[in-house]
C-alpha cells in the first residue's frame, strides 16, 4: 500500500553464513533480555504498513466499519505481519510522546474515518510515527513498541528461548539458524489468502470473537475458494504446532463452557462444512483432499462425540464433517473409528446417520449406492451426474436463454431460504433464482417484476427509455447500493423482450456493457453513477388462485455479485424481509 522508498533505508539483505565472526551463547530467560537484545543489536530491520482491511463494526452507533492497519515488520531473520486499529497506535502514542519528539499524530474522528483519502492518510502518518520510533529505540519506554510489534511473541514461537548470538560482520548482527522452512510453504499467494491469513491470526488472539470471525470468513470465503491454494488450506484446517498457531481443528475442541462458546462452536462447525460441500464450494474437491489428510489424532483431539451428542444444528454438522472424513479414508477399520469416536452412544448416533444417507443417496439416484467416496467428487451423486452439463451450460456466454436452459435442465441448486411459499437458491454463487407465490393477477404479477420493483430495498428508478415494438424496449433500471461504507448509485440499461403465451408471459433481459451502449444512452449515466450489466429470465405461470414468479439472474459484474452476497447467504434474513415487503405491495 505505501512506498517502501519511504519508510527507513536499512539494509534488508541476510549476512551468509561464511561473512559471520567466531559466536558465542547467550541465554535468554526474561523478557526484558529479549527486548534488550533486539534493541542493542538492532535487529528490526524496517516496518512499514502495507494494506487496510475493513471488517464491519457491530457495537458502534456511528461506524459501519472498522479499519484494520497490517504493519509489516522485517527482521535479519525472518519478516511478520501484525493487524491493529487506530485506537492501539493512539495507546501506544499516549505513551511515548514525552519522550521522544514525534511526528504528527493523525487526528481522531468521529464520522467520516473509513473514507479512502482519510485511511490513506492516517496510514502514512501511522507510519512515519513507527519509523520514527524505530529509530530512537533506546528511547526509555521503547518496551511499550516493543510490546505492540509483538516481536516478542514472534521470536519465542521460533525457539529464541536458547540463542547462538555471532559476531558483528561487515555490516550487522546476526543470529543463526531462526530461518523457518515452513515460512513460505504457507506464505500467501494473492490478497484471498492474505485475507484469509488476516482471519486466522484473528481467531488465534482474540478468542472471545471467534463465533462472529467464523461468520465473517464464510461470507469473505463464498465464492473465492478457486484462489485459495491446498497448502493453504492444509494451514487453515491445521494451523502450525510450532509457532504455536492453532488450525480449525484445534480450534474446535470442545473444552470451553458458556453460551459464547457453543455460538463460537456452532459456526466454526458449519464454516467447515461449507468449505467440504459442493452446494457452497464449487472447488471442495481441494478442500476434501485437504481435510481428509489430517492425521486420525488430530481429530480424535476434536472431541467430536462431545459436538454428536450436542444441539441438534451442532450434531448435524458434526456428523456431516465426521462422514466426510471417514469416507476419504476407506481404509479406516471399525476399531479405528471406534477408538476415534470413543463412546458406543456416539457411535450408534453415526451408524443411524450413516444408514439415513445411504438410504437417501438410493432415493436420489434411482440406483445403487455404492459404498466407496472419491474425495475427487461430491458426496451428492446427482450433483456428479448433473456436473459435466451444468459446466457446459455455464460456460456459454451469458444469455436469457442460458438462464432458460439452466432452469429447465439443472436440478442441483443451493436451497438458501424459504418463506412463505417463496424460496431463493443459486449455482455456485454465480446464477441466482428466485421462486415467489403471488396472490394476484397476471398484470400485477407483470408489475411487481418488471417495473414496480420497489419491494427490492435497493431499487430506486425504473423507467422506458426506447419503445422497439410492442412486445420489446429498453428500460434504464437504478438501485442505490451501500458499497465501502458509501452509497453508490449503479444503472442498469437493458433490453426486455416480452413473449405471451396461453396462462404464461415470459420476459427475458439483455444488459448492456459499457462498450455496447449506444451513444444516444451515454447522457443517462451522471457522473458518479456506475453501469452494471445483468442477464434475467423471468417467467411468470397462472395457476388456479395465484402466479408463480420464477427469475434468473446471471452475475456478470464482479461488484454485482458482490452486493448480492449476503443476500445469497441470507444474513439478518434478508430474503424473508424482502418477502415481507413484495407481500405488502400485492
């Protein structure tokens, strides 16, 4: 994010090993000695702040969000990221002001504090605060930086308990053999995974929120797990015993009480089931290769039977995780699995579910089930059936009519919501549909679905630009969205075509991109205001008594999709809100 050009110009290069003098011990027992030795011997090398993370802040009245700082820190021995808010630096900045002159500190604020220019800017002034301790950092109180950095932390994870401190070469001190293999092995490869290992270190130090870090993960997660590498994943299911960083399956032990505990439990059990299923996770198949490889202890220490035997969405997802397991390792043995499940309770519990399964794999597959699982697949054999055409069908061009093919033709939709008699499903996050049940007439039904769109909390304008003929024209839709903190306007400029059948009127939606606008519609869009494109099937059938509205929609726009996220994943409920509001217009 900033310019490492700007921060201090200390040499970042590791001195060889044949450079260092002749070295002697040093034995490290307090924590004053630690600091005093990276003090002294000037081991950080460089900190800057490298990026700014946003999570939504849900205690304060006058936030949506909170602003996540990422300080880089970079040493003779290896480099490390710490995350902290603004109200850590101003702590560490009420502590250091009489002794050192310091830099200007960014004033605090209370509205307006996550625009852009204003993170940009106070993550520039952070930094040149940091830097300029850095380089007093024998100033009297230096243990407070110390302490903030948590270099501390850092060093003991990496066996600084005993250390081989050398002779000065050329140019710096150095110590040997701190150098971790394992470094890049789980070093992210792109901002998913750095996003990812944001979250992980998050739910390492602050264990009181990890319910409310579960959820966010599973909302940040839906939709990118194509990015995230099985090494990764190999990170976030098992952490590293040796730093000290615990993985989910650690995490999920059930050794804690209270009712925070269990909310904490529920979520990071249905977090990892997402990731292992095919209806949330396009990509489970690395995920399942992942998971299926932690070693049988591993699980064992979960306590599983503990999670079978609690509340009934816990069991579920418990027995959901453990079958998954058991089935990418078909060489487990009844004994095996009885000494991993421990108590025959628990182990009858699995058996039912396992017979249920069974069962139900025969309904839907009108055939035998055979009782190997290939961790390369879904569990749902339907979905295997089905895979090769829904990918064909995904991979035409976006169209009305690829939307019309999807839903006659695919059956293997993600079930979101249901609620009074309407439901909300999609495909891999990337198609949605929605089935709704309207008490109305067909004009009605017609209005609510094309033009008076106001039940969609979002909507704000509908009107006809361009009449064709009288069974086709183009239409300028706006929503206002909540994107970043701020509102955004975005246009929709799309084609209808209008096709009317006996009891049955079709409508199919052709957006159109920047690049195929006509010129004639460019002044329709006000600066400021962003054009998205979108493809629709709508299709409307009059039954005895009431119409039944089915709408496609493709995703084209990344930021599309994006808005649309936690609608897909039905956060505060907000299908049944919208239901509520489409019912009261009828």
């Amino acid at each position: 994010m900033l310019s490492r050009q700007q921060s201090t110009n200390v040499p970042m290069t590791r001195t060889p090993t044949l450079q260092r003098a002749a070295s002697h011990m040093v034995n490290v027992q307090t924590e004053d000695n630690i600091y005093e030795l990276i003090k002294t011997h000037n081991v950080i090398k460089n900190i800057n702040i490298v990026n700014t993370i946003k999570e939504k802040d849900t205690q304060s009245i006058n936030k949506n969000h909170i602003v996540i700082y990422v300080i880089e820190i970079r040493t003779d021995y290896f480099d490390y990221q710490v995350y902290k808010r603004y109200k850590e630096f101003l702590t560490l900045y009420e502590a250091l002001k009489y002794d050192i002159l310091l830099p200007k500190f960014p004033e605090k604020k209370l509205f307006g504090s996550n625009k852009r220019k204003v993170i940009e800017e106070r993550a520039q002034a952070l930094q040149n605060f940091l830097q300029t301790v850095l380089e007093n950092i024998l100033i009297p109180n230096s243990n407070k930086y110390l302490e903030f950095i948590q270099i501390k932390e850092q060093f003991q994870k990496r066996g600084f308990q005993n250390i081989r401190l050398h002779g000065p070469s050329t140019d710096q001190f150095c110590l040997a053999d701190l150098q971790d293999a394992n470094d890049k092995k789980y070093s992210p490869q792109n901002d998913i995974e750095r996003q990812l290992l944001h979250y992980i270190n998050k739910l390492n130090q602050i264990q009181e929120s990890r319910g409310t870090t579960y959820q966010r993960m599973e909302q940040y997660l839906f939709g990118k797990m194509q990015s995230v590498s099985y090494n990764m994943l190999q990170f976030l299911f098992q952490g590293d015993p040796d730093k000290q960083i615990l993985g989910l399956i650690h995490m999920m032990t059930n050794d804690g009480e209270g009712q925070e505990h269990h909310i904490s439990c529920t979520a990071g059990f249905q977090l990892l089931r997402k990731l292992l299923e095919f209806d949330y996770n396009p990509f489970a198949e690395t995920a399942l290769r992942a998971f299926c490889e932690i070693p049988l202890k591993q699980i064992k220490n979960m306590k599983i039977s503990i999670h079978i035997n609690s509340t009934k969405k816990c069991t579920q997802n418990a027995l959901v995780i453990l079958h998954k397991y058991i089935c990418g390792n078909p060489s487990l043995t009844e004994q095996f699995i009885q000494y991993m499940l421990e108590d025959q309770e628990t182990i009858s519990i699995y058996n039912s579910y396992k017979q249920t399964f069974k069962q139900e794999q025969k309904l839907n597959t009108e055939g035998s089930y055979e009782d190997t699982y290939d961790i390369f697949h879904s569990t749902n054999l339907e979905n295997k059936s089905s895979s090769k055409e829904l990918n064909a069908l995904l991979d035409v061009l976006p169209s009305p009519e690829q939307l019309q093919n999807i839903n006659s033709r695919i059956n293997n939709w993600k079930r979101v919501a249901d609620y009074k008699k309407c439901s909300l499903e999609h495909l891999q996050a990337q198609i949605k549909r929605e089935t709704y049940q309207l008490y109305c007439c067909m004009d009605r039904a017609y209005q609510l679905m094309v033009v008076d769109k106001s039940w969609i909390k979002t909507f704000s304008k509908f009107q006809i630009i361009e009449n064709i003929n009288e069974n086709e024209f183009v239409a300028y839709d706006k929503y206002i969205w909540t994107t970043k903190s701020q509102f955004t306007t975005h246009i929709f400029i799309s084609n209808y075509q209008i096709i009317r059948q006996t009891n049955k009127i079709i409508i199919k939606v052709s957006g159109l991109s920047q690049k195929d606008l006509p010129k004639q519609y460019q002044d329709l869009i006000l600066k400021g205001e962003i054009l998205n494109q979108t493809y629709m099937y709508i299709e409307l059938n009059e039954f005895d008594g009431y119409i039944q509205a089915i709408q496609l929609m493709n995703f084209v726009d990344i930021d599309h999709k994006t808005h649309y996220f936690p609608y897909l994943l039905n956060e505060d409920n907000l299908f049944q809100a919208t239901i509520d509001r489409l019912h009261q217009l009828i």
